[in-house]
C-alpha cells in the first residue's frame, strides 16, 4: 500500500479490540473514527495514556458539523471540551479540520 509498509500497519479492528491488543505506547496517534461525540471521547480515553511525553494526538473532523450515518458530529463538541493552549486546529475545505494536541 503506497510502498509505506516499513514505517505504517495498518490494523483493521475496532478501536476497543486494537486497545486490548496494542500495549505500546506511541509518540503519534491520529484519531478518526466514527465521528461522534462518545465515538471520539472513548478513542481519547484508551489511547492518551499510551500517548508519549511530548508525543502528539491528531484528531480529524474538528470543526465539521451536522450528521453522519446515523448520528451526529461530535468531535467539534469535544475538541472544545479537551483543547487547551497546547492544541492547535487546522480548518480545511469543506469544513472538517485537524485539530493537533502535544501531551507534555
């Protein structure tokens, strides 16, 4: 896949079922999953405390609002609840975002 296979796996899994499995922890973690607001609290919950000092969790659809398969765009709403001075947000085209957060 893009010739990226020694530096990315690609694992294709729930983000509860790669928590139980995964035990590392990370310098970089992008989160974009199923878009709502319990969807993005959960990622955060079982993934900032793999997230290593200085590390950065990247976070996708910051700004985008509206509805997506059966519910609602949460990930603005909780981008507000966890952002801090420490998080930059990033618009792009059509309103999604990415919203960049150092743990330190």
């Amino acid at each position: 896949m893009l010739g990226l296979s020694p530096w990315i796996t690609l694992y294709l899994l729930t983000t509860k079922q790669f928590a139980q499995t995964a035990h590392k922890r990370y310098d970089y973690i992008y989160i974009d999953g199923d878009h709502s607001y319990e969807g993005v609290a959960l990622d955060y919950a079982l993934f900032w405390k793999r997230l290593k000092k200085h590390g950065f969790m990247v976070f996708h659809d910051v700004i985008a609002k509206g509805s997506v398969g059966e519910g609602i765009f949460g990930v603005s709403r909780f981008w507000k609840k966890i952002s801090s001075k420490n998080a930059i947000t990033f618009p792009f085209p059509k309103d999604s975002g990415l919203g960049i957060m150092q743990k330190l």
